[in-house]
C-alpha cells in the first residue's frame, strides 16, 4: 500500500479521535438543526447554546436574513470567480467602503474568510532578508500559518511569549528600527482576554515597528464593535486591523482594514485574494445589514458584555478558574484532556435541557491548559445565564473540578 493510504489506515484506526469514539468521548461534528440561536436544537433535543460566535445573535435577525435574500434575487448565489477576475460585484465594493469607515481606516480588502486574510496578507507582506516578526504565543492558527508561508527565515521570526511585554521589549530592542511587524489578536480567541494595546503601541512607537491586529473576536463587541482599537482608542497606530465575517457579523469571510498603499498591494499581490472566488452577495448584505445596526445601535454590544459578566461572577464565585476574560468568551479551564472532554459529555447530556460548549486542546490551547470555551450572545436573557451557571456548577462539583 502507498505510504499516504498507509498513514490515513492507520490513523483511522489508532487515532485520537478514533480511542476517544471508543470511550464515548469524541466532541466533534455534532449537528445542528435549527438557527443559531440561545437554544438550538441539537441530537433531536432542545441545547443551550454557550459555543458559538454568534455574539450579537444576528444570524438570526429578520432585518438581516432579509438582506441576504434580497441579494441573492440581485446578483445569484454565488461569484464563480476571484475578485481580480469576474468576482467583483457593486455590493463588495460598497461593503469595502463601509467598512473601511466603519473600521476608521482608507480603506479595505475582502476576503473569501478571515483564515486567507491572515494567510494572504501575512505571506505576502513579510519576508524581505531585513524584516522580522515578532508574533504572540497564543495567535490564532491563521497567523502561524501566514507567517510560515512567507517563508520568513527562523532567524527572523521570534514568538514572544503570551502578552508579555517585557520580552516583546527585549526581543524588539535588538531589531533595526522600521524592521519589526508585531502580530497579535485584540481579544484572544480562547480565552476572551485582551492584548494590552496600549502598551504594544508604546512598544511599536519606540521602534518604528508596524502593528497587525487581528480582531477576529473584537468587532462587533468592544470600541462600540468597532473593536480593540476603538476600545483604546489608538485606531491610527495600529497599521492593520484584520476581522472576520463568521462572527459577530453573521456570515463568512474575511478583511483587512488599513491605508490605501496597503490594500492596493494586497489586492495585486495577495495569493489568497487572488486565486480564490470572492464571497457571495448575501454574504456581502449580511454584513452591511449588521453594520446598519452596529452604526446606529450600541445596545447589542453592551448587552452581551453584561451577560458575560453576569456569567463570569458566577463561575468566579463557584470557583472556577475562568482565566483573565474580559469578554463574551469565558474559558473554564480543567487541565486534563479527558476530564474536559467528560465535562462537555455530562454538559452535553444533562436532563431535561443540555449545554452545548466546545472542549478545547492542544494546539488551540498549551497542553494542561485544556479547558471548556463558553461564549454568550446579546440575544440570551439573565435566566438563561442563571440556569447555564447552575447547570455547570452541579456538573462541575459532580467531577469535583470545583
Ligand atoms: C483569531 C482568529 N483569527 C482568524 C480566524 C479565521 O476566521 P474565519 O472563520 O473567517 O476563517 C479565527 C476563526 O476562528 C480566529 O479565531
């Protein structure tokens, strides 16, 4: 047999994934089968949601989804081809332009999903001989991955360890000035805790350093949903704000938001830009949809910050150790692979109504950093928030994690 057969048999029948099926603790793919919202139906029952990146619960928005259906009456369902080519429609250009306004930039780039726009802008903007890149330990995978496309020589990339400034100081101090990019999430994805922008900026000022932010979590939530930024109010320092559709925005794909020099060599050279179809119109109305609310609405944010709050006092008074979230995304962190994974089962089955949470390992987190990741939307009400509590709380002393 070829080795690549070989190695897939073999993985199918030793794998993670397969012991854990084994034990009855495998956590993945489990279907959905209605709307993304407080409570879905799940395994032919009624689930709380607590893992999704609904945030401000605009899948299901009628003003929304009507958006998305007027537009593919417009234009059809799809593109069937990159923007360079025959993929670019009025309604991505307008969508460019709102956002960039929005976002408080020149201008924007869409792309096909925020996972090319970090691979696409990354690998094509870093990699000269005299740049480096200095890059959070906790990036996003996307993140590792841009910067391992650009095939950026070891010497050239440092990791700099979970917002610690004081070695991104020290590591940054031995670089040429103008020569660093400095790579990190606003709210990091895991853990729901927030970069200490001010002080990156601070950092990036001292040594003429370029500052990526990626606010895949951010928009939408924080700075009025304008992000991290906003949040701190520094959106001029900061050379690059990056986002996603597939979160608080309700559809998929993906942007970088920055200068005009900037996005005008994204769109020419950016592999991932350019040698991918565009997303479709309806995702493009759903966005702009989301942005009439955002502008004119602030109510979405603040409610899902209060209800994360709400949340957070409550695992933190049942002593859970929730990390340092700030956010709609609270990790309840175990340590241990498989007590996480029994976690989510009992959460998962819990009679008559269940909580649906997603159990995260390494890579995504270090390993004896397993942990449950909930995330809250604007849509949930305080009793919701109250039964989810008492429901983790039972379940948690019954495993004795707390
Ligand atoms: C921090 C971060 N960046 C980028 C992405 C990729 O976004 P998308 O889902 O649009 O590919 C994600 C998605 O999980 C993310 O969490």
């Amino acid at each position: 047999m070829d080795s690549f057969n070989k190695k897939c048999r073999k993985y199918q029948r030793f794998g993670l994934p397969t012991i854990a099926k084994t034990f009855g603790f495998y956590p993945y793919f489990n279907v959905i089968n209605s709307e993304q919202e407080p409570i879905v139906r799940m395994d032919d029952k009624e689930i709380i949601m607590l893992g999704s990146n609904n945030y401000l619960g605009m899948t299901a928005n009628s003003i929304v989804k009507k958006s998305a259906i007027d537009a593919i009456e417009k234009y059809g369902s799809g593109t069937t081809g990159s923007r360079l080519l025959n993929g670019t429609f009025q309604i991505h250009k307008e969508l460019e332009i709102r956002l960039a306004k929005f976002l408080g930039k020149e201008d924007c780039v869409i792309f096909s999903t925020g996972m090319q726009a970090n691979i696409g802008t990354l690998s094509s903007l870093i990699g000269e001989k005299d740049q480096w890149v200095l890059s959070d330990e906790l990036n996003h995978a996307s993140i590792i991955d841009g910067i391992v496309l650009s095939r950026m020589t070891k010497g050239n990339k440092a990791i700099y360890g979970h917002n610690n400034m004081d070695e991104l100081r020290g590591i940054i101090k031995k670089i040429p000035k103008g020569k660093a990019m400095i790579v990190t999430e606003g709210v990091f994805s895991m853990e729901g805790d927030i970069c200490p922008l001010d002080e990156i900026v601070e950092i990036a000022d001292e040594n003429d350093a370029f500052i990526f932010l990626d606010d895949a979590h951010s928009v939408g939530v924080l700075g009025n949903g304008r992000g991290t930024a906003s949040h701190f109010n520094l959106t001029e320092k900061v050379d690059i704000i990056m986002g996603t559709f597939s979160k608080s925005f309700a559809s998929c794909g993906g942007y970088i938001a920055s200068s005009k020099a900037i996005c005008n060599w994204l769109r020419h050279n950016s592999r991932a830009f350019i040698f991918s179809a565009s997303i479709p119109p309806a995702n493009c109305a759903t966005v702009l949809a989301v942005l009439d609310i955002l502008e004119n609405d602030d109510s979405y944010s603040k409610r899902v910050l209060d209800l994360a709050e709400r949340m957070r006092k409550g695992l933190k008074d049942a002593n859970f150790d929730i990390g340092n979230s700030l956010t709609p995304i609270i990790p309840i962190v175990i340590g241990k692979e498989m007590l996480t994974y029994k976690f989510f089962k009992k959460l998962f089955y819990y009679k008559p109504k269940g909580i649906f949470t997603n159990p995260i390992r390494s890579p995504a987190v270090s390993k004896g950093r397993e942990l449950l990741r909930t995330s809250y939307m604007a849509t949930m009400n305080n009793d919701i928030i109250d039964e989810s509590l008492d429901i983790i709380t039972q379940v948690g002393k019954k495993l004795k994690i707390v």
